[in-house]
C-alpha cells in the first residue's frame, strides 16, 4: 500500500472511530471497535474491520447498525477529508482478537504442568 493511501486509511479510521464514540440513533449492544482500514489503490473502496466483544446475537446487531449507517458515516468521510471522490465502505468482521485469543488459550493449556 502506498503511502497516501497509508495516509487515508488512517484518516478514515480516525473519523469512524471518533463516529462510534458519539454513538448512533440504535445503540451497539455490546463494545465495537475499529481494528483496521484498507483502501485500494485508487482510494474509491475501503474495507472497515471491526470487532465486536460479545455474544453471536451482538455481532448481528451491530452488523446491522454499521450497515443501516453506512450512508452517513461516508458521508461524513467526505466532509472531514478531502479526497477527490469519497470511498464506498465496506464493513468486514476481524475476527483475529477472538483467534488470538483461542490460540493463547490452546498455547497456556499445553504448558501449564500436569497435576501429579
């Protein structure tokens, strides 16, 4: 990734976020972060990872939300930096906290000393 869409991606992460904190009409049920943002080389699309710390049911729910806020967070992408054209969002669940997770979990297990 070049550096200006390195740039951008950062920007775009920074708004989302600060959008999550204020919070939307539906409230998220459960805590929703922004993991990480990639764009294409042309800045016209960028995938937004989030994670959600909760049940199955949460992470629907805030599928949801993302989804039906889609329209203005681009919007307000648009209005906070100034790129030619505005990149379409796409939402994609990081689902790399709860493998890191499992892995640690599986590695803690392996060491720990067997009860004699």
């Amino acid at each position: 990734m070049s550096l200006r869409a390195q740039r951008v991606a950062e920007e775009i992460r920074r708004v989302i976020s600060e959008r999550l904190i204020r919070g939307f009409k539906t409230p998220f049920p459960s805590l929703v972060t922004i993991s990480g943002v990639e764009v294409n080389a042309d800045l016209t699309q960028a995938k937004i990872f989030y994670s959600v710390f909760g049940e199955a049911s949460d992470m629907v729910a805030a599928r949801k939300i993302l989804e039906s806020e889609k329209r203005n967070m681009r919007q307000e992408v648009g209005r906070k930096i100034r790129l030619r054209l505005t990149p379409e969002l796409f939402f994609v669940l990081d689902e790399s906290a709860k493998e890191a997770a499992r892995i640690s979990e599986l590695l803690n297990a392996s060491v720990r000393p067997k009860d004699e």
